[in-house]
C-alpha cells in the first residue's frame, strides 16, 4: 500500500506536541474558525425560528389564502359571498397539483423544454369568517374594533397557544356573546375575563347596538394588528350585518405547505372561482410582515459572508506563518525530491485539520447556545419591535451540515492559493544557513 506522503507528514505536524510560537497561531486560528461558525449556526437557527414563528402566528390567524368578492376592495360595504357553494368542495378536495416548469441547465432556460413537478402538498383546512367594523365600549373607554366571527370548523390548531386568559369559544351555544380580545386592546380599554362591554356598528346609516362578554385574551405580539382584532361568533356578526345563515365575508384556506402558496392560489382563481370572487394570499393582503421578514434574510446572508471572510483571513495568516516556519524542512523536502505540489499539499491538509478542529468546536458553542435559548429563552426581545418576546429557534439540521460543509471547502479553497509561496523558497539557501 502506498503511503500518502503529504498527509503523513501534515498528521505528524498537526499532532506535533512541541511548543512554539506557530502553536499559538493556530489556537487563535481553531478559535477564529470556532468563533465564525457558532455565530453562523446561531444566525440561521434564530432566523430560521423567527421565519417559523412569525409566519405560523399570521397563517395561523388568518390563513394562507383568502376568497372574497371582487368588488370588496372597491366599495366600502361588505358583499357577501356563501359559504356552502360548490367550488368550496372542489378545493377542499385538492390534494396536490402538477405545474410545469422550464428544463435548464447550469442555470440557463432550454427555450421549448418544460418538465412536469409536483406541489409539496395541498389543501388542508378550509373555514368561513365574517367582519364587521365597530366601536368598543365600557363605562370609562371606547376604541375601534374589527371583529372577526368564525364558526365551528375555525382552525383552533395555533390560536390556543396565543390565549394568554380566559378560553376558547363554545359554538354549541348559541347564547353565547362570547369576545375574545387582544392583550394590547385589553390593557388600553381596561378589559377584563367575564365583564360585558358594548359594540356598536353601522348598518344602513343605523347605529346598531350588541353586548358581549370578554371570554378570552390573546396576544400575538403582531401588535399593529392586535389593536384591530377581535374574535367573535360568526353568528353573532351575521346577525350584526343582517345577512342569512349561509351568508359570510370570505373563506380562508389553509395548506399543508407554505411553499405551495402561489401556485395554489392561482389554480384556486384560474381553474376553480366562479368569475366574481377573487382570491388573494396573505402575504399579498398583508405584505409589511412579509417584507420585513425578508430584511431578515438579507441580514443573514450579510452575516454569514462576513464570518466567512473572518474565518478565511484568520487561516490565510496563520498558514503563512506555519510555511515561513518550517522553511527548513520545505527545503530539506525539495532537496530529497519532494515536488513543489506535494509540499504544498502538506500545508493544505495541516490547514485543513485546523479548520476541523475549529468546526468540532465551533458547532459544540453554536449548538449548546441555540440549545440553551431553546429550553430558557435567555435572549430576549423587545415584542413591539420584533413580534417575539424572545429569541426562537429552529433545529434545521441539514442547513446546519450545509453550512458545516460550505464553510470548510470554501475556506481550504481560499487556502490553496497562499501555498504558491512555497515554489518561490530554495532549497540550498535555507539547507546553507541551518
């Protein structure tokens, strides 16, 4: 078996247990590696589990897409539109959509060529609502209020984890004037469990007056938006607005993957509305969240190429410092006959076992931290500024091995080029002054 010169030698270096200056370089360069990837490992797990938790907590409000009629952003009064029509089954019936998409190669379009793909999933909910515009009312306050009224089949998968007081509502009784309002609106009009307040409304140039009881308060920490919203029966605001049993403002629709979103949205307008409802999704119909979270990936990405960079000149240094050390044995190599290349590799396996070690560190730190604020939330956040009282997280381990292995190819790359300085050293001028 023929043995790997460069790499025997580049092991004996590595796990050399001779003190000297080098030594020193190299455990700030494992640090500098250790350093850079925690703090990449950090950045995406956060902003991984602030682009989950801000997205389930407004899909899980208000859906993925929504259905009204095409007329509801032309006039200020509300058509309705029904809620047991036939294209509501036919919806609820998608499973999954075949979509064509262009063939390319190494990135460019083959002008003809299309293949057949597969959405990620399809339709997994689907529920009325209703609103109604309103003034709020206690004895000592009063506010705006959009109620929203939901029925029985309202999607109650991510709303019980936002009720901070009180309880759901119980749509078996149809006495019930249950109110569930924001923590922002309750703090400002002085809300509180079981007390009756009054919402008044417009209908037909008529103030129309109802009592409710505030069942439950819930916090989203979308504040801009928890000032607005309350959720009530959907009885009760079809009784507001003098419409029929069948008669709601829209459907919204949830789907099983949020990458499926426009694609679905469109079959949903195109293939299955009748011509006078539209359909929307919810990032168009509320897009500053969406936009914001965006920023966020720029953020990230600006993050992770300067660690990066930290990483590669951190190594670039200390590979320079470990060539002009060892002079003398580069010299003694070329002068048994060893190839510039092959010398040169000795130095790229070193490095490379430096940046293994920095990696096995640096993912020990990123992972024990990302753990901690796990489990303790110790990281916390202003909620008005960024809608989580605290730092989130998302083990996303695959995006993790990605990182891991674009952060050590890309680094022992850039190292390639700084051990030319190799081929410029002569063997018998440092062989003469030894």
């Amino acid at each position: 078996m023929r043995m790997n010169l460069p790499h025997f030698v580049a092991r004996r270096i590595a796990f050399s247990r001779s003190k000297s200056f080098t030594k020193v370089i190299v455990r700030i360069a494992i640090a500098a590696i250790a350093l850079s990837l925690a703090t990449m490992i950090i950045t995406t797990l956060i902003i991984g589990g602030f682009k989950k938790e801000i997205s389930s907590k407004v899909f899980g409000f208000w859906g993925h897409i929504h259905i009204t009629d095409t007329n509801i952003n032309r006039t200020f009064e509300q058509i309705p539109i029904s809620k047991s029509a036939d294209y509501i089954d036919k919806i609820v019936e998608i499973e999954w959509l075949n979509y064509q998409v262009p063939v390319s190669v190494l990135g460019f379009e083959m002008i003809g060529k299309y293949k057949i793909k597969r959405t990620a999933g399809g339709v997994r909910h689907v529920q009325p609502f209703a609103w109604s515009a309103g003034i709020i009312k206690t004895k000592k306050e009063f506010g705006a209020v959009q109620l929203k009224g939901v029925d029985e089949s309202f999607d109650w998968q991510y709303l019980p984890d936002f009720i901070v007081e009180g309880e759901p509502l119980d749509f078996n009784d149809e006495n019930d004037n249950g109110l569930i309002v924001s923590k922002v609106m309750a703090r400002a009009l002085e809300l509180k469990i079981g007390q009756r307040v009054q919402v008044s409304t417009l209908r037909e140039n008529k103030e129309l007056k109802r009592a409710f009881v505030i069942k439950g308060i819930y916090n989203t920490g979308l504040e801009e938006y928890d000032k607005k919203f309350a959720i009530a029966d959907l009885r009760k605001i079809q009784g507001m607005l003098d419409w029929g049993s069948d008669e709601v403002s829209g459907i919204e629709v949830f789907l099983d993957e949020i990458e499926d979103l426009e694609l679905v949205n469109e079959y949903i307008y195109n293939e299955i509305l009748p011509a006078r409802l539209y359909s929307e999704t919810i990032r168009t119909k509320f897009p500053s969240i969406f936009e914001w979270l965006k920023l966020q990936d720029i953020n990230e990405d600006l993050l992770l190429w300067l660690m990066l960079v930290v990483a590669i000149i951190n190594m670039i240094t200390a590979l320079l410092i470990l060539i002009l050390e060892r002079t003398h044995m580069i010299g003694l190599l070329k002068a048994l006959g060893s190839t510039n290349w092959q010398i040169r590799k000795i130095f790229v396996y070193n490095a490379a076992y430096i940046i293994l070690f920095g990696l096995l560190i640096g993912n020990i730190l990123g992972l024990g931290i990302c753990f901690l604020q796990d489990q303790t939330h110790f990281i916390t956040l202003d909620e008005a500024s960024y809608y989580l009282s605290y730092a989130p997280v998302q083990f996303n381990w695959f995006s993790i091995l990605l990182v891991n292995v674009f952060c050590f190819f890309t680094t022992v790359v850039f190292l390639i080029l700084p051990t030319y300085i190799v081929t410029s050293i002569n063997p018998i001028k440092t062989l003469r002054f030894e």
